[in-house]
C-alpha cells in the first residue's frame, strides 16, 4: 500500500458527549470518520489528545501523511474567538475557559486551523450541501437543548464585531416569562427550545392529565420530553395540538423579526422542527406571514434543514473546502 499523492482536508466536530473526525478529499469529500466519547469531565487536555490520535488514525486509515493535510475546520460549541482561535466555556464544556485551542493544534500540526461555532459552521454546511444550496441568504437556525442561528450572506459567515451574531435565541418575547440559560427572562430559547417544550408540557399535564403524552411515558409526568408532545399532536391529541400551536406561534414571531432584519431567501430549522415536520412548520409560516413585512415575509421559505446527523462532519469540512 502506497502513501497516497492528494491533499487532504481534515475536520473535527467538538460537543460536549462526543468528538468527531473526519478526513476528506480537497472536494470536501468525505472519505472516512472515527467518533469517540468526549469526556468532558476529564478535561480539554484529555479532548485534544483524542483529537490529535483520531486524526492521526484516519490519516494512517487513508494513506495520508501529516505534510499532506491542506487545511483543518473545526467545529466547536461557542462562544469562541474566531481570529484567535480561543475558546470560552461552552455551556456543554463548562471547564474549557480561554483554551487557545488553535495555537494548540497549529502546533501539533504545524498548520493553523480555521474554527467556527457550531451554528454558524452548520449555516455554512447547509448552504453548502444542504437545504441551503444555491440561496444566497441562508439563515440555519438550531431548535433542540437550545435555540442558535448561523447566518450566510453570499456565502460568508455573518460573525458581528464580536463572533455573537446570530444569537436568535435570546430576543426576548415574553417580559418576565421564564428564566433562560442566559439569565435574562422571556427569551424564545426559554419558550420553545427542548427542554423549554417539556417543562410547558409537564406543567399543563399536571393540570389536564387527560392527554395521550401521558400515555407516552407510562403515567410519569417528570419524563415527558419534546418527542412525546410531538408524538401525541401528530395522533391529534388536544393537549399537544395546543402546546404546538404556542410553540409555532413564538418561533414565526421569532422567525418573523430576522425576517424583517435580515431579509433571508430561506430559514433552515433543525432537529425538532425537521422531527414534527409541517405539523409545526405550517403554522410557523402563518405566523411568519402575518408578523413580517409583506416583501420579506413573501419570499422567504421556511423549511426544516437536511443534513441531520451529518451536520457535524459536513460543518467541520465546509470551513476548509
Ligand atoms: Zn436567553
């Protein structure tokens, strides 16, 4: 087996459970990927050396050599530093404070990385091989443990003065509605993110326990999740159809101020909205249209994102292609 001649591109997805790798061709081509737990609790130091060993892995895998990698992406949760390349504490790897984690790799590898958070990088993954493909206003925005955007004008990142734009999540439609992650109170992320979904949930089933959610989860209301709200409202259960109803009535409004601000060619939604499908993106679109400006609000496509679980090694690999 000979060393192959090529270039290769190499892209690592950093979340909080897991640790992706990927090594592509120079087309963005993926060629072959290895995943392993990250351990948070045991760690950066502990995360980059998996890092280093995975790349090396796939590198000896696919008949490469550590001369032939033309450019590294990395995917990672922010808030992040994208010209430095540090990191400060994502809420899913609490203990990574100010880790300047593209000097460590620029030094392993002696090539500097390009990194992105993991919103703005799955924007671009969309754009690029997704839902996103030939618009030049993409708008990605997450919708799961919690509420981010990635924005894509003319195929760049949309980064702000400080690496924050895009934080859709925390525009505040409800004042002094429920406390958010970020401590302020009302933010679309504390109305409709996962965990926000099954709080409403369980709140309303405590006081209305005739609902098939309960059905769902064997009488245990402490386990009622997203999936089951969505997995009673497409059996037509009232309960859920109503949560549904509030749940897409804030994210169009939501969805209705970037729409006005932006003026996007098409909003990706993921994990939940692509999970209940029209059912909830219907009537987002309602809402979307009545809560925008006409212009906007009529060109705009809502629709769910398309990469699911690839997201994260397509992300990591449409920085560098
Ligand atoms: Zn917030």
């Amino acid at each position: 087996m000979g060393q192959r001649l090529s270039l290769c591109l190499v892209g690592v997805d950093i979340g909080g459970t897991k640790l992706a790798t990927v090594v592509a061709d120079a087309n963005g081509q993926i060629l072959n990927k290895v995943r392993q737990p990250t351990e948070s609790h045991r760690g950066f130091e502990h995360a980059i050396k998996l890092i280093v060993d995975m790349i090396d892995q796939l590198l000896h895998l696919e008949q490469f050599t550590r001369d032939q990698i033309s450019a590294i992406g990395i995917s990672c949760g922010g808030p992040l530093d994208t010209k430095t390349g540090v990191v400060y504490s994502p809420p899913n790897l609490p203990d990574w404070d100010a880790i300047p984690l593209a000097d460590i790799v620029e030094s392993e590898f002696k090539i500097r990385p390009v990194i992105e958070n993991d919103a703005n990088a799955g924007a671009l993954a969309e754009w690029r091989f997704g839902a996103g493909r030939g618009y030049n206003h993409v708008v990605f925005m997450t919708m799961s443990t919690g509420i981010g955007a990635g924005i894509v004008v003319d195929g760049r990142i949309l980064h702000g003065a400080s690496d924050c734009a895009g934080e859709v999540g925390h525009q505040v439609l409800i004042p002094n509605g429920p406390v958010c992650g970020c401590g302020n109170r009302g933010c679309l992320e504390a109305i409709c993110s996962g965990p926000a979904i099954a709080q409403r949930a369980q709140e309303k089933v405590r006081k209305n326990p005739h609902t098939k959610i309960l059905d769902l989860v064997d009488d245990n209301i402490e386990a009622i999740r997203s999936e089951e709200v969505l997995e009673a409202a497409k059996s037509a259960d009232p309960l859920a159809l109503d949560l549904i109803h509030e749940i897409s009535f804030y994210m169009g409004w939501g969805i209705a101020n970037l729409v006005n601000i932006i003026n996007p060619d098409i909003v990706l939604i993921g994990t939940i909205a692509v999970a209940a499908g029209d059912l909830l993106l219907d009537p987002i679109r309602r809402t979307v249209l009545e809560m925008s400006m006409q212009r906007p609000g009529e060109i705009v496509k809502i629709m769910p994102a398309q990469l699911g679980q690839q997201i994260g090694d397509l992300a990591a690999i449409s920085l560098v292609v």
